[in-house]
C-alpha cells in the first residue's frame, strides 16, 4: 500500500525539464486548496527550463541539477544525487512533470514518484516518446481515443503501475497542437486526483496493478 497516515500536508518534490505547464496547473491547484499537498521543491535538469520561472513566482525553493554541467558519471550517479535532496527536503512524494531524465529509483522511494504521461499506456510511450511526439504519433497510427496516465514509476521509460487514465476522443481534422491541448485538460484534473488518492493513502498495490480504496 503506498500513501502515508499523517495529518500536516503531504510534502511534494516536482521534476521539471521544460515548459513546466504541468508545474503551473500543479502550483494553482495548491494555491486553490485543491491539491491536499504542498510543492516543497522543484527539481530541474535543464538551466533553461520554463518551469523555474513558476517555481520563482511562487517562492518554492528550486534546484538545478544538470547532468552535463555537473558531470555526473551515469544514471545511478544523477538518480543519487537528486534522491538526496528531495530525502533532505523531506518530500514524501516525488512528480514527474515533463522531466526528460532517466531516474533509477532507491529502495526508499519505491512507490513514491509518480508520472503523468500524454498518452493511454501502453500506446505511445517508452523511451523517445514525449511532447508533441506522442501526439504526432497517435494521429498517424489513426487511433479514435487518446488520453494520459498518471503512473508509479519503476527504473524504465513510462513503465510501473497505472494509477488511472483519462481518455479523449481523436477528431479527424486534429493536429498534434490540438489533441496535446485537449490531453492536457484531463492531465490538470487527472495528476491532483492520483495526488489526494495517495495523500488519503487510498492506493494498494499487488501484483503491479493498483486498487483504489473506498
């Protein structure tokens, strides 16, 4: 079962690489009292990420941890390094919102980090697949229905147990813009909802599926 017994709000660590839309949508539901949490941290691989402007108006603490700049010598290496922090931070909960770095995930955090990804799992995803890729494809392939999925993750690309899915209908004059648009709103109601399940520790894991709670 993952999700702790507490009563002070559950600490989020957030991981960015880019836009950090997800980031935003994440900042206003906690300003709105909608997120039954509060963003603790905000972790960035890339100096130029968008995100960290969110992260600065807001007045979260946030931290760049770029891989070249640094010169960490391998994914375990960067994985240690930025598990560190957010165990120093004291996150119970790490998010994934647009963060391109592969993470090995430690003992203690397993069933703690989370992803939303722009498509129904397992269509669309895996290692290459993200932003307007994922749309591009879904579109070419012809499918009726896309969506997103918040998931925990394990040590592979957008792989670990499905927490829940939103889905959309594809129109025929979509275009990758359009379709990630309407994605997107279901990513903004879908990520706080796995949030409060966890914060509510409603989440029960067996055998790589996971079971709400009543």
């Amino acid at each position: 079962m993952s999700g702790p017994d507490r009563t002070s709000p559950l600490r989020l660590g957030v991981l960015i690489s880019g836009g950090g839309t997800t980031l935003k949508n994440l900042i206003d539901k906690s300003a709105a009292g909608q997120l039954s949490a509060e963003i603790s941290l905000v972790i960035s691989s890339n100096s130029q990420a968008r995100g960290l402007e969110f992260a600065r108006g807001a007045g979260v603490d946030h931290q760049l941890l770029d891989a070249k700049e640094n010169s960490f010598p391998s994914t375990q290496a960067y994985s240690d390094a930025l598990f560190e922090i957010c165990r120093a931070k004291g996150v119970d909960l790490v998010l994934m919102a647009g963060f391109l770095k592969h993470l090995l995930i430690p003992d203690d955090f397993q069933l703690r980090v989370m992803n939303i990804h722009p498509s129904l799992i397992p269509a669309f995803c895996g290692q290459g697949y993200y932003g307007q890729r994922v749309h591009a494809a879904a579109l070419a392939k012809g499918v009726k229905l896309s969506g997103c999925t918040v998931h925990f993750v394990d040590n592979e690309y957008d792989h670990g147990p499905i927490i829940l899915q939103r889905a959309v209908p594809v129109a025929d004059d979509d275009t990758p813009e359009s379709l990630a648009a309407r994605v997107f709103e279901q990513e903004c109601e879908a990520y706080p909802e796995a949030i409060r399940l966890f914060a509510a520790g409603r989440l029960q894991v067996a055998h790589s599926r996971v079971f709400v709670r009543a």
